[in-house]
C-alpha cells in the first residue's frame, strides 16, 4: 500500500509573496558571486529567485521540490521575469523495502510530523497529528513494500 500527499493549489500565493532579504536574511551574507546553490523544497522559487540574483550570471541555482504545481506556477512567474533556459527534470528518489535502513530513511514523515508546529499553526489538531504518526510508522514497518519522495529539479538562469 502506498500514501499520496496533495496540497491546495492556493498555496502558491503564500510562497510568492516570501523573499530572501526578508525570510531568509541570515542567509544572504553567506551569497556570492558564482556561488552554486541547491533550494530544497524550493516551493513557488521566490527564495530561488533571490539567490539567483545575488550569485549572478556566473552562478547557478537548482531548485526542488516535490509538489508539481508549485514548479509549475514558478515557471511561469519566473520565466515572464526574466528567467530562461528554465528546464525541470524528474529526482524522484524511491526507497524500497530490501534497501538498506528503509525503516529509518522511510521513517522521515513521522518525525516530520514530529513537528508540533503542523499543529501550533492550526493545520491539523494534535490528536491527529499523533495518530497520523503511529499510523505511519505502523504502515512503514509492516506494510510498506516502497516509499516515493516524489521531487521534481528545476534549473534557470538569470
Ligand atoms: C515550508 S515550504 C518552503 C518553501 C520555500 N523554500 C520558502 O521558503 O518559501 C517547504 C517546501 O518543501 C517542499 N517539500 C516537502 N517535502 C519535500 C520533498 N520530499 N522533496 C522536495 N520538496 C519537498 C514542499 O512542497 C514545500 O514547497
């Protein structure tokens, strides 16, 4: 048996509207010039778009993020920006059961979800939030024949 995450399209517009100055200010000091950078979980690319421009032309961004209409969305949003040679590929990674420590690398939801914050910020009540994680780890260690982080790479330049 396999579980699928789904994300409200919505979404989009909350990550549009984070900067790097703004967001990630402790971070732009490290950026420079050249500098290849990885975002992961790059959602919507806002934060990509702000390292793209202060490593510049002779500097690199790749994005990922598994949710496919984030990408997309940041493909059109950048692309009209300014952006080109924008390509996507496919980075599933796929953990199966006879690989070695599937439990511990599978596992990783759980103590995602391990984050009282999910429930701090009124996502989903505590009570599920814990149910969901015996569930899972339940699911991982006896069912699971395969986990999929599903991630798609995204690379442009500015
Ligand atoms: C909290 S958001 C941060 C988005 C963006 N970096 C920002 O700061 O605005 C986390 C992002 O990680 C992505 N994500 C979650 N699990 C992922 C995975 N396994 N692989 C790639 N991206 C993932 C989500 O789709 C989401 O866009």
């Amino acid at each position: 048996m396999n579980k699928t995450i789904h994300r409200a399209p919505t979404t989009t517009r909350i990550f549009d509207d984070r900067t790097l100055e703004t967001d990630y200010a402790t971070l732009v000091s490290m950026l420079q010039p050249g500098m290849h950078v990885l975002d992961v979980g790059c959602g919507t690319g806002a934060i990509s778009a702000g390292i793209a421009k202060r490593v510049g032309g002779s500097g690199y961004v790749t994005g990922i993020d598994n949710t496919e209409h984030f990408i997309l969305s940041g493909k059109e949003t950048y692309g009209s920006a300014g952006f080109h040679s924008i390509e996507v590929f496919n980075a599933d990674e796929v953990y199966r059961r006879d690989n070695p420590n599937f439990t511990a690398r599978a596992g990783i939801w759980s103590k995602v979800a391990g984050l009282k914050q999910i429930s701090d910020e009124g996502w989903i009540d505590d009570a599920t939030r814990l149910q969901a994680i015996e569930d899972y780890d339940r699911w991982v260690d006896e069912e699971a024949e395969s986990m999929t982080m599903k991630l798609n790479e995204v690379r442009g330049r500015s």
